[in-house]
C-alpha cells in the first residue's frame, strides 16, 4: 500500500477507504456546528446526457465519457466503484471518482469521520485536512465531506509514462444511513483540475437505499 493516495494510474500508489470494522471510540463533535452546504438537492437528479452507475444499495450519475476502470488499473481494488475519464498517457492526470460500501457496523458518522482523518494523516503526515461540510443525500440521514490536498509522488503510469509529482486535491464524502451498509465516496484530481461543479453535480444524483444492498450485491 502506498505511502500517498494517488490516482489509479500510479501503480503500487493507492489508499483503499479505511477499514472500520472494531472501533469503539467517538470524537467530542457537535454535527450542528458544521457548515452547510447546498450542493446536493432534497432529491437526486442526474443532471443531463450523464449515465447513471448502481451498486450495492447506492446509485450515482457521471459524465457520459467516464468509464470504469479495468481490474489491472484499479488502485483500490476494495471499492465497490472505481470511475473516471480514460486515461490519454501522458501527465495529464485525470481525475477519480469512487465508491465505498461499509458492510460492518463501527459507530456514527462523527465516529467514522474522526477514523478516516486519523488514517489520512498518518499515511500523509504533511496532507492539510480540511473541516466538515454537512450535504444533503437522497436517502441518507446525515451526510458530510471534507478535503485533504497534498503532493503525489513521482511514478510511472500504466502506459509507461513518467509522472513528475503533483498537487492533488482529494475529497472524502460520508454518508450516514439508518441501518447497514454505510457509504463513503472519493473524488480525487490534481488540484488545479479539480472541479467543483463536477462534484456538485455528482453529489446531487447520489441515491442510497441500504435496504436494497443485499438484492444489488445477488444481481
């Protein structure tokens, strides 16, 4: 496992979402002191000429060009989703959307946010973490985001390219649901292509129906 969190294209580079299962412990938060973002509506849209992807319980749209990635290009290979533009070679590095499916059940929201910047700063002791952002999900009870930037390191991609290091901006969204399973989602990009409405628009088609997780996973 790589020391940073890199796009998928850096072979042996790559962070899978962090394994929950076992923690007892709860951070000293107060949820209705996070900022509140209106990026997502009451209810999911997907917005025009994208295509919409299932998994387990969750449905989520992206751009018509966006593909998933092939197995021997996947850099976490724990995700239920693995998405994103079609590499061109080169450095231009494109960006990565994500999906994670949290079978076990760990504790709260404020629980699983408090681990996962916990792991993100010890992989990446220089990376700044950014504070919370509570999101409206259709279907979700409580939903929040937050961004790390660092620097990748240098590595060669799938294609044979060398990649000089770069900054990237990555954003981690986790989402709360009545029962099991418990969803997290990753968009990451070099930070000067990471865009906003994008992502806006990515969290506005996010649907989760954990009760149907089960039927999606026999499918």
């Amino acid at each position: 496992m790589g020391r940073r969190i890199q796009t998928t294209l850096i072979a042996a580079a790559s962070l899978s979402l962090l394994a929950l299962a076992g923690c007892d412990s709860s951070p000293e938060q107060d949820p209705q002191a996070l900022p509140s973002a209106t990026v997502a509506p009451d209810r999911a849209k997907a917005p025009s000429g994208w295509i919409t992807r299932q998994g387990a319980g969750f449905q989520v749209s992206v751009p018509k060009d966006w593909t998933n990635r092939p197995d021997d290009r996947r850099g976490n290979p724990g995700a239920e989703l693995e998405i994103g533009p079609v590499y061109q070679g080169g450095s231009n590095i494109p960006p990565t959307f994500l999906a994670f499916v949290e079978r076990e059940q760990v504790g709260p929201l404020e629980t699983r946010e408090s681990i996962l910047r916990a792991q993100l700063q010890s992989q990446i002791p220089e990376a700044k973490i950014g504070s919370p952002t509570q999101i409206k999900v259709a279907g979700a009870t409580t939903a929040v985001y937050f961004d790390l930037t660092y620097k990748s390191d240098a590595g060669t991609s799938v294609t044979g390219d060398k990649l000089a290091p770069q900054d990237m901006r990555q954003r981690e969204l986790l989402i709360e649901t009545p029962g099991l399973p418990k969803y997290g989602f990753r968009y990451n990009a070099p930070a000067k292509k990471f865009d906003e409405d994008t992502f806006k628009k990515i969290a506005g088609s996010i649907v989760v129906r954990p009760e149907t997780a089960s039927e999606a996973q026999g499918s």
